[in-house]
C-alpha cells in the first residue's frame, strides 16, 4: 500500500531528489526533471542498472523526499536524516560502487562483501588504525579490531559477526584476527601464528561448497582469545551445529 504524500506534486521543482515506485514494489530513487502544469504531470528521471529511464507520475502517493548522499555515500548511517530502508540500502550501494565496502552505523560496521581481495589489509593499515578511536578514521575491519584491542585494558570485548551464508563472516573473523595478530606485543611468533593457522585447519574440518558459498561453514564459531598484558596467550574454539542443511 502506497503512503499518502506530505506534498503534492507541483510543489517539486527540477533537480530534486525523491523516493517514488512506479509499480516495481519498491522504492527508486529520482531525480525531477519538471512539473508540467497543464497535464499536472512530474517527470523523474532514475539511473537504472547504469541506464537513465524517465518516468512519468500523476499522483503523489508513496513519494518522499530524498536526501543528498554525494558521491561516496555517507561513512555512519546514523547521519542520515532520510531513514528508511530503501535510503539505507542507496547508501552502501553508492560506496560499494566506489569500492568502499565498509560503513558505520554508529558502531556497528556493516560490511559489503565485494568477492574481491582489495588492498587494505596490509601493515599499513594496521598501524594507521592502531590505538584509534572508532570513528576517527574511514569505517574498517581494523578500526572494530583496534577498539576491541584498546577495551581490553578496562574490561573483556566481544566482537559479533552476523550475516548471511557468504555474506563475508568467515574472512572478517580472520581479518580482525590478523590485526590482533599484527599488534599483539609478543616477542614470539609461535603462538600468533599457531592461531593464526587454525582457521583453515578447522575449516577443512568444517567447511563444504554450497551454492551461495564456495568454502561454507558448516558450524557456528566462537572464538575466545585470550591475552596477558596486551600478548596472546591461547585461543579456545567452540563450534555449535544448528540448522546448516542447505
Ligand atoms: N572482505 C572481503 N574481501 C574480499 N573477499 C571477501 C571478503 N569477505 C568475504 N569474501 C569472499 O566471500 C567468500 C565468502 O565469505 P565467507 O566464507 O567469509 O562467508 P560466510 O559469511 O562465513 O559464509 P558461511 O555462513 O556460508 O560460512 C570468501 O570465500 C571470499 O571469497
């Protein structure tokens, strides 16, 4: 059902943005061409699958204004004024499309899977996110890792990785691993790298290839890392099955 509008039609002017459906059942984002007056017509222009389509609307039912996300999108959802899901879902895409595959809401990172290894990961990184508090810098795997870090000098941190089958949990567990990994202060490399190496020894345990998944977990995972004065000490591993039959 299509919500009645707040604003009627000729009171949209050229170049502004909104939300409309033109009978697709979900929201489009446009952009108004012009009002025309005698046959109180709005044309919207809205860029589908890269192609520009114009559309034509004779009532105002169901559209809503749009915010101004630019061209990166905007890096904490919190910030929007413009909340709805549609709005939500506009944003990541905007970034992902500029491969920014990470975005903050508050802080929880959403994370767009982008099944391609980009370069930031690296030593780089970890040091540039290293003692930061979350927020300050561009959303990322590491800032949450360097939260998690920093918190352990008042209390124990968990960090919750959710999503669905593919959706990326398996390789955010390991890159957040890899930055604890990376700024643990051990002078010995032998436990980091003994946990470093047990994911793909348990996931040839555990894992298998399903059709949205070429290396599915079959399990759920709880990690529990343990630490003495900032140093690695040992990992204990949980696995729990549920209903992973696909
Ligand atoms: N940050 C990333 N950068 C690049 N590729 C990624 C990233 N995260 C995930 N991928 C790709 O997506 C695939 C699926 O990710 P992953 O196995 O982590 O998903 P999952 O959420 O753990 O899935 P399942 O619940 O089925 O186990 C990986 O094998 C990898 O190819």
């Amino acid at each position: 059902m299509t919500t009645p509008a707040a604003f009627a039609l000729s009171e949209l002017n050229k170049g502004e943005l909104i939300w409309f459906d033109p009978g697709v059942g979900h929201a489009l984002p446009g952009e108004v061409l012009e009002y025309h007056k005698p046959a109180q017509v709005l044309t919207v222009q809205a860029v589908i699958a890269g192609k520009p389509q114009i559309f034509s609307l004779t009532s105002a039912n169901g559209l809503k204004r749009r915010q101004d996300l630019g061209q990166n999108g905007i890096d904490d959802m919190i910030q929007l004024t413009d909340l709805n899901e549609a709005s939500l879902l506009w944003n990541l895409k905007i970034r992902y499309e500029k491969e920014l595959i990470y975005t903050y809401t508050g802080s929880i990172l959403v994370a767009v899977n982008p099944y391609k290894m980009y370069d930031m990961y690296g030593l780089d990184m970890v040091k540039k996110y290293e003692g930061q508090i979350l927020g300050t810098l561009p959303p990322h795997l590491f800032a949450i890792g360097s939260a998690a870090y920093s918190g352990l000098s008042k209390c124990n941190q968990a960090v919750v990785i959710s999503g669905e089958s593919g959706s990326g949990k398996t390789e955010s567990t390991k890159l957040v691993m890899q930055y604890l990994a990376a700024v643990n202060k051990s002078p010995s490399n032998l436990i980091t790298e003994q946990i470093l190496e047990a994911s793909p020894l348990l996931e040839s345990f555990g894992n298998a290839k399903t059709v949205r998944n070429d290396n599915s977990s079959r399990f759920g995972k709880y990690l529990e890392v343990y630490f003495k004065e900032y140093v690695f000490r040992c990992i204990s591993i949980f696995f729990f099955f549920f209903s992973f039959i696909h």
